[in-house]
C-alpha cells in the first residue's frame, strides 16, 4: 500500500471513530474513574475502568475533543479490553513512544497505528495523548475517586 494510500485509510479510521465513537459513557461499576484535561484547548476527558482483579474488563469515556482526541480515546478504549493493568501502563507507554514517531503497536493492537501520523503534527499529540494520560493517571490510583484532573502537560 502506498503512503498515501495509508494515510487515507487512517485519516478514514480518525473520521469514523469521531463521528461514531463506540465506547463512550460510562462503565458500570466504575471501579476507576479519572478526569483528563488539555490545557492548550480546555477540551476534558472522563475515563472509566471496570475491573476485575488486575484485567480490564469495560473502559468507557465521556467528555469534548476534537476528532484525534476523541478517535484516539475510542480506539485505547477497545484495545484495553481484557488487558491487565501492566499490560495497559505499557500501552500507554508505547503510544507515547510513537507520538514521537519511535514506535508503533504490534499486529495484535494495529487499529492503534492510525495515530502513527499525528506524529508529525506537534501540536495534536496532546490531542491524541489526553485519553492516554488519563488512562495512566487512573491505573496509578487505585481508588473509584479522580485525583482531580490531571493535565497532558
Ligand atoms: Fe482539544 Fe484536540 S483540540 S483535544
């Protein structure tokens, strides 16, 4: 497949997942809840978790975002299914990578990689971060209880 070609069909991936998001609410418990903010533009995140032992099994978001913020937060959504907590920090800490264009997600989570190209564009990698960075803020606390919003700065 062409480069074109490929940045079509994610941009397609990002368009589809904002107009149709299929995680968005709230999980029922919500055994972690964790509010995320993007300073640069106000726009917030609400991420919860439903867990059983140490996997993952429902994750639902809420909040406004523009289409990268809320297409990354639908695609981590369905990826986190039936992972475990240790499994998800190092998700979190792969994407990250690749929004400094120095990884991307093995065949097994390959939706991810629709964000690889954001990668080139600095001032929406806070886009794409914020459900991250919230997802990360709400593995490290292990309460039902938001630490307050944590910032993607
Ligand atoms: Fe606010 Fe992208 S412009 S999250």
């Amino acid at each position: 497949m062409s480069l074109d070609n490929m940045r079509d069909l994610y941009q397609q991936v990002i368009l589809e997942r904002y107009k149709k998001p299929r995680n968005k609410g709230k999980t029922d418990p919500a055994d972690r809840y964790q509010k995320g903010h993007n300073p640069s533009c106000g726009d917030t995140i609400e991420l919860t978790l439903k867990i059983n032992g140490d996997r993952i099994e429902d994750v639902k978001f809420e909040g406004e975002g523009c289409a990268i913020a809320i297409s990354s937060a639908d695609l981590m959504a369905e990826a986190l299914r039936g992972r475990t907590l240790t499994e998800a920090a190092e998700m979190v800490q792969r994407f990250q990578s690749m929004m400094k264009g120095e990884a991307e997600f093995p065949q097994e989570f390959r939706k991810l990689n629709a964000m690889r190209g954001v990668a080139q564009f600095p001032v929406r990698i806070k886009c794409a971060n914020l459900s991250w960075h919230t997802l990360k803020a709400a593995i490290e606390n292990s309460t039902p209880q938001p630490v307050g919003f944590v910032t993607n700065e």
